[in-house]
C-alpha cells in the first residue's frame, strides 16, 4: 500500500484519469473529492461490498427462482377492457 501525505487543496494522480484532492479536514474527517471519466465507477468500499453481495445473490437464483421468473415473462398480456380484482 502506498501512503502518501497531503494538505488542504493538494492532489494525487491514479494513472492518467483519475485525481484526488484532498478538500477539507475537520478533526478525524477528511473529505476527498474525485475527478474521474463517467466510465470510471467510483464507490465507498461499503456501498462496493453491498454491491458484489447482491450480485452474488443474484448469480446464485435457484431454479425454482428461474421457474416463477420464466412464467411471469410467459404470461398473455392482460385485457385492457378488464380491470383487476
């Protein structure tokens, strides 16, 4: 792991696209702001775990799971002329 120190208003480079400046600090708080191209996804490693946990679960339907989605798709469409109950 690189460690680097930077103040108020000073930045760092990740390759050729992405920077981080380094905004304001308040006590343990540092904000950063990141400038990156739109392609480049950028998360909180928290929100980045929740994200490959749901892809996982998602990876991981059961069959039956499969089943139900594949009758929902199949279905006829539902008469316009007649309202649900």
């Amino acid at each position: 792991m690189l460690i680097l120190a930077r103040r108020i208003g000073e930045s760092i480079m990740v390759g050729d696209q992405v920077e981080i400046s380094v905004v304001d600090i308040k006590g343990d708080q540092v904000k950063l702001g990141i400038k990156a191209p739109s392609q480049v996804k950028v998360y909180r490693r928290e929100v980045y775990a929740a994200i490959q946990e749901e892809n996982r679960a998602a990876a991981a339907a059961s069959p039956q799971t499969l089943e139900t989605l594949n009758d929902l798709i199949s279905r006829p469409p539902a008469d316009p002329g007649k309202s649900p109950r």
